[in-house]
C-alpha cells in the first residue's frame, strides 16, 4: 500500500515517519495543502491508496491572533485535500482533535453531536472534519497528543482531557494506518484514559506548577475526554 502523509515535518508526522519509515512524506515546497495545484500534483505523482492528512495548524492561542492562516491550513488545506484523495480514489485519514467538543461534560463518544466551538482552532477543526468527509472512502480520526516533554512551568488543573505524550499515540495511530483495510467505522476516538492536564504534565515535569484555565489567553474547554471503547476494543485486532 502506497501512503502519502501531510505535515510530514510536525509532532505527529515525524513520529509516523520514524515508525512507518515506507510512508511518502514530500515536503511542504513539493506539497502545500494550502494551494489545490500543489495538492494534486503531489497525489498525480505519488499515486497513493491512502492519504494520512496531519498537516495542521495547532496553535490554539495563535489562531485567534492570525484567523485567515489557521482557517488556511485547517480548513481549505482539507478541502483540498479531501477533494485530491477523490479524484484519484485513495482512502483519506484525517487527523482531528477532541477540541471539536464543547468540553462541558467529558467522556464523548464517536457518535455524539460536535460544537459547538470553543475558540476559534476548534471551529477550523470542526470544519475541516465534515471538509474531509468529501472523500468517497474516509475515517476521521480523533485524537489530542503533547510534545515528549511537557514544555512550560505551568499546567491547568482544571481542563480534563484523554490526551497523552506524542510517542504514546502516534504508535496507536501507525497501527491503525497499517491496518486500515479492517477498521470498519468513518469516526474513531484514538486516546488515553481522562485525566487533568495538569497530571499529565507531572508524569514527565515532575515540578511542573498547578494552575488554572481562567489564565490563559484564549477560552479553553473544561473537559474534552473521549471515550475510546471504540479503540479499545478494535486495538486488538489491528
């Protein structure tokens, strides 16, 4: 199976990479999800069966400052490639976040309604996610991953979230890459237990310092935990 990745030079990306060294990963001047000439260009030439999209823009606060870079990439960069992956009939994998939730209440399943936004990289996402369902053949993946190491003093103890360590889901993900052939849903939730971003930090930053969402710049939500029964129960039969 031939599989093209975008955002091959980011956190997920490079992760893939070192993990599944076969996939084809052009750079971002040979491949600029941004521009639909230089989407299909790189789908005409590589002539993928499957299309990995984790090219994105994920800078929560920087999205509000910069809106026409953030809706760019996230939302008319899946567009295009969404609409490459049909024209050439590859399956498409769109790499999504929990944040396309409210947060009010945690614990949300594959099939629970979306929104409404949070800020404004939620929305991009939320859009990007129905964008991507243009392809004939897709499978939204939702996940949320950190850096290897927590990278500020600070962590909030009141936001709650499935998220984990990059190097703890993009193993999750290869998997699911490899073998894509035999998951049967168009949604999946790909996550760790729930858990307060704050304990998170602690497990790699052990004097990371306790504080709270009503310090950030930007609105976060409470509580985006997912349910990944769905994952659970798949995993071992990948």
């Amino acid at each position: 199976m031939r599989i093209l990745l975008t955002g091959g030079t980011g956190r997920l990306g490079t992760e893939l990479r070192a993990l599944l060294p076969d996939l084809i990963a052009p750079r971002s001047a040979e491949l600029d999800v941004r521009d639909l000439a230089s989407v299909r260009g790189a789908v005409e030439r590589e002539r993928p069966d499957l299309i990995v999209h984790a090219a994105a823009y994920t800078d929560v606060s920087g999205a509000e400052r910069d809106r026409r870079a953030c809706w760019d990439v996230n939302v008319t960069g899946t567009r295009h490639v969404a609409r490459a992956a049909r024209e050439a009939g590859a399956r498409l994998l769109h790499v999504s976040t929990d944040y396309v939730f409210d947060g009010e209440r945690g614990g949300y399943r594959e099939d629970d309604p979306p929104g409404p936004p949070v800020n404004y990289y939620a929305l991009t996402k939320l859009v990007a996610e129905e964008a991507a369902r243009a392809a004939d053949r897709h499978l939204v993946l939702r996940t949320s991953f950190r850096p290897r190491e927590w990278p500020y003093p600070v962590a909030f103890s009141d936001v709650y979230t499935s998220q984990d360590y990059v190097d703890v889901i993009a193993p999750d993900v290869a998997r699911i890459i490899v073998g894509i052939e035999r998951v049967p849903f168009e949604t999946l939730h790909v996550a760790t237990e729930r858990k307060s971003v704050f304990e998170l930090a602690r497990r790699r930053r052990p004097d990371v310092r306790p504080g709270s969402r009503t310090e950030a710049n930007v609105r976060l939500p409470s509580d985006v935990s997912l349910d990944v029964s769905r994952w659970q129960d798949l995993r071992g039969r990948l």
